[in-house]
C-alpha cells in the first residue's frame, strides 16, 4: 500500500468519548493500560496496513469501565474511506455464541432440557445411522449407539461438522449450510435445511467427536421451532435488542451500506474481492445461519462481550440465569475429544457453547478460563475474566487456514503486555 494510513486511538471511560489524532498530545495515564503497550497495540495494525495483509482494521481493549479503540487503514482497497469505530463487518463464526445464548435462554424457560432427545423438536434427527468409516460409501452404515441430544448439539458432538478429507461425505453435504465455507445466501429454509440432514448418516458416533459449526445452524432451527420466532427476530427482540446491539443482523439494510467493509480472499499472495458492500449480505437470507450469519460493529459486539461477563442488559436486568451463563464458558468436552478438534481447537482450547475456553496458557499470554473465537471471514475475540479484560480485532481479510492471520496473534498478544 503506497497510500497515507489513517488511524486514530479512541478513549471511551465512564461513558465519555474522546477521539485522539496521531499528532494530538497523549492521553491522560491510564489506570488499567500502559501508554507503551496502547501504542504497541495501535503500531501492530499500522504495520499490518502498510505491509498490505490487510486493507484495514479497527479494535478495542476494555478493561475497569475503561474502553480503548483503535482504527486503521481502509475500508476498501480502492476506496478512499477510511475505517472508522462503526464500520459493519461479516463476523462469521463469531455468530456462534449469540446462537447459543439463544438457546440457553429457552433452556432457562424450560422448553427442553439438555440431555434430552433431540428429536422432540428435531424428528429429522430420530433413527439415525453412521458411517460405517470416515471414507464409506453413503450406503455403508450402522445404527448409532444412541439418540443424539440437545447437548451433543450444544456441544458440537452430535457426529456431523466440518471435514478436512475428501470424501463421499464431504461431496454430499457441500451445499447444505454449516459444512464448509459461509454462504449468507444459500437457498435454503429452515425445514429443508433438517429434510437436507435427515436423508445423510451421521460422520462418527454421537458423542464420540467434536466436528465443527454445523451444530449452530441446528440451534438456530431449534431456536425458531421452540420459541416459534425466527432466529433473527428472536435474536433481535431477546438479544441484540436488549443490549443496544443496532447495528447486528442477518443482513446490512440500503441506509447503512455506506458502513460495511469490502471483504477480501487471500490468494497467491494478493487480496482478491470476496464481497462487496451491495453483494451476499445487502439482502435478508433465506436461511439466517446461526453459525455464521451475522454482521456487527466493534461496539456492538463489546456490549455482548459485555454481557457474557454479567448476563446481564446495560440497565442491570437479567437476561440469562447464573448456570446457564456459566455453562457456556466452561469446557465441556473430553480429551478424547478435545484431539479430534485440534486441527480448529488446537490442543489448548476446550468447547464450551458457542466458543472456545482455554485449557492451558496460549503463546499470545492468554491463560485457562479465558473464552473466546475467531470468525473466517477476518475477526476475532476474546474475554480474559480473570483480569476482566475484553479485545476485540475486526478485519475484513478472510482466513486462509483454520490458524489465524498473524495479525489477530499480534493484537492478542499486544493486548496482553498492555496491562498496568
């Protein structure tokens, strides 16, 4: 990028914000970061930008009631705007845990319960076979050893997901939402989505494997068939709604356009476009996926990284019990596996619901008990409750493996070394 890089570090304490230029004085001494490591953080997406891995990025730091933001770069590579703190992004994976919010909020209403059958309110999912290895025909199956659960859901055990293989398997379920790549657009509805499910044995037992994402996007239907809302409206009403969460959709409406970053692929060492702003997400989806469907802002998704602490609204009410809120920041899954995951997991992490929780100590310093995840189409969070610290990096360059571009490494790690 041969371009000036525009960037500006924002201080948001007690509900006052303050906007800072590169140029201006610095900021008054901060009680919860040290000035060096507010500039290391704000120096690592700078140097992203101008290396040219990125178009451009905004982030955050909140901790003690005490937000720093910061911009850089651009929300297109040949647009002229730059970013700014409520530009919209593709969260991707980063939907997962409003999902199973939504769905700890109906346990907590007591329309099913956890160990449950799922076929209750999912009667696709009853009498299902396996196959009889990874690689089988379609046709070579067995019977499952039992019932999948509403936990195997939760817990993404219930023997579909992601495969990483070329198999009979992997080819049938390319176009079915949640084994492979996000389509905000695929053209399906919620019930042809379960018929799509309930015609494919399962990959591995339930219970025995952790296969990734599909599990989300079986919450949001069981979302809508047990509240009788749709999975945006519940969202919206139940969710976003209460925690001041405008900007978070399934979809960006004509009026805020102008806000939402052009995506990009990397490829052959350049950024291809992926997305524009009047492309896959300009209209509502036909299947609102609970895996990966959503678009946010940095301060949106505070206020939920927010909630996640407390479980509850910014005016003190509850909106999820004590237990629920605890269960979907705690591991739930076995060595066993945890192994069969590490290929997205990596062996430090456990699956709590909708996210991962550290285990052990990562490179970047976070420590057990922290929770977070990462959405493939370029961001990334996470919350440190043991020092009540939240960072927030939203990009619009899209991972190219399951391992996240460095620079979300660079942010975490900044963020770490920033603590007073």
């Amino acid at each position: 990028m041969n371009r000036p890089t525009p960037h500006r570090r924002g201080v948001l304490a007690g509900g006052a914000a303050l906007t800072l230029a590169a140029c201006a004085p610095k900021a008054a001494t901060s009680p919860n970061f040290t000035e060096l490591g507010l500039a290391t953080l704000e120096a690592a997406l700078e140097r992203h930008v101008t290396r040219g891995s990125i178009p451009g990025a905004v982030g955050l730091v909140s901790r003690g009631g005490e937000t720093q933001v910061f911009t850089a770069g651009f929300k297109a590579l040949q647009g002229a705007e730059p970013m700014q703190r409520d530009t919209i992004f593709r969260i991707a994976s980063m939907t997962k845990p409003l999902t199973a919010t939504a769905v700890m909020m109906l346990i907590d209403e007591g329309k099913f319960i956890l160990d449950e059958p799922a076929e209750r309110l999912l009667p696709e999912l009853a009498n299902r076979r396996v196959l009889a290895r990874p690689d089988a025909p379609l046709s070579e199956t067995v019977p499952a050893n039992r019932p999948i659960t509403l936990r195997d859901i939760l817990n993404f055990t219930l023997g579909w997901g992601v495969s990483f293989e070329n198999t009979p398997i992997l080819q049938a379920t390319q176009r079915i939402p949640g084994f492979g790549m996000p389509d905000a657009q695929a053209p399906f509805t919620n019930d042809a989505f379960m018929a799509a499910l309930g015609a494919l044995p399962l990959m591995a037992q339930p219970g025995d494997r952790w296969l990734y994402s599909l599990g989300s996007n079986i919450q949001g239907v069981l979302v809508a068939r047990a509240s009788g809302l749709s999975l945006p409206d519940f969202l919206a009403r139940r969710v976003t709604g209460p925690l001041g969460m405008s900007d978070t959709a399934f979809f960006v409406p004509p009026e805020k356009l102008s806000r939402l970053a052009t995506a990009y692929m990397p490829r052959n060492g350049q950024l291809e476009l992926y997305d524009a702003p009047n492309g896959r997400y300009a209209k509502p989806p036909s299947f609102a996926a609970g895996d990966s469907g959503l678009v946010s802002t940095l301060d949106d998704y505070l206020a939920f990284a927010r909630f996640l602490m407390t479980g509850q609204a910014p005016d003190g009410r509850p909106l999820l019990s004590a237990r629920s809120l605890d269960e979907m920041k705690t591991n739930h899954l076995t060595k066993t596996q945890r192994w069969w995951g590490r290929q997205i997991l990596t062996l430090r992490r456990g699956w709590g619901y909708g996210m991962g929780v550290v285990m052990t100590p990562t490179p970047e310093g976070l420590r057990a008990g922290a929770y977070g995840w990462d959405g493939g189409f370029g961001t990334s969070w996470f919350n440190d409750p043991a020092r009540d610290l939240t960072a927030i990096l939203l990009t619009q360059r899209l991972f190219d493996t399951p391992d996240p571009p460095q620079i979300h490494k660079d942010f975490q790690a900044a963020a770490m070394k920033a603590l007073v």
